[in-house]
C-alpha cells in the first residue's frame, strides 16, 4: 500500500489527547479522489484529498491544500488560454490520480474499520457540472 507524506502512518488517538483521528464526517474513497483528479483535472482531485486530510484531523494541511487549489482552479477559469486541454496536462492528471489513490488508501481502510463512513461521489460532480456549464457559456 502507498504512504502518505500528509498525515503519518502512526497516527493513534493517543498522539490527539485520547480524542479519534476519525471525525463522523465522511471521507472521499481513493477510486473518488483518483477518478475526479483524471476526469475533472487535478486540481479538483486536490481539494477533495484536502477535504479528506482535513477531516481527518490535520486542519491546516488540509485548509492550505484546498485554499491553494481553489485560488489556481479560479485563476485557470478566469483565463480561458489556460484551461484549454494539452496532452501532458492529461497525462499530468493521471499521474496524480494515481498517486492520490495510493496514498489515499491505507488512510480510507483504516477510517472505514474505525467506523467511519464513505462520502458520497456525486456531490461534488454537481459543482464540477456547474464550472463545466459556466465555462461553456462564456
């Protein structure tokens, strides 16, 4: 299984003052975070992963991830020239895709056995169809 430089493998309760690492909020499945970063971009993969770290625990890893992201997938949108699809960008996202679902897993597993619960796919894909729409009409 793949390893994380985000959040370490030896994470225990104990090291967060007997509290759970494991939030009831649901986390992104690696198969999500890896499907949205190829299909939708990999800026897209990114803020769902630090959605996943941050609801893991680990709040300002996971706030700089999504804030960074979301101010890079903003300016992209903002200029047309930069959104447009070259190979290497696809190849680019599949790379991190994979990366993600790797690194993502052993985290998933171990939230899933503690009783965590799996967040839904298609919430996100409604605002991904939303920027989609608006990038058609403009």
């Amino acid at each position: 299984m793949g390893t994380s430089i985000w959040v370490s493998e030896y994470d225990t309760a104990q090291e967060y003052g007997g509290t759970l690492l494991f939030p009831s909020k649901p986390l992104y499945s690696p198969i999500t975070l890896a499907a949205y970063c190829i299909f939708s971009g990999l800026l897209v993969g990114i803020i769902l992963s630090g959605i996943n770290i941050f609801r893991r625990g680990h709040i300002w890893i996971g706030r700089l991830l999504i804030i960074s992201s979301g101010l890079i997938l903003a300016c992209i949108l903002l200029t047309p020239t930069l959104a447009s699809s070259n190979l290497w960008l696809g190849f680019l996202n599949g790379i991190v895709g994979i990366h993600l679902y790797k690194t993502e897993t052993p985290h998933f597993n171990r939230a899933i056995r503690s009783g965590g619960k799996q967040a839904r796919w298609w919430v996100p894909l409604i605002f991904v169809a939303l920027i989609e729409l608006k990038m058609q009409f403009l």
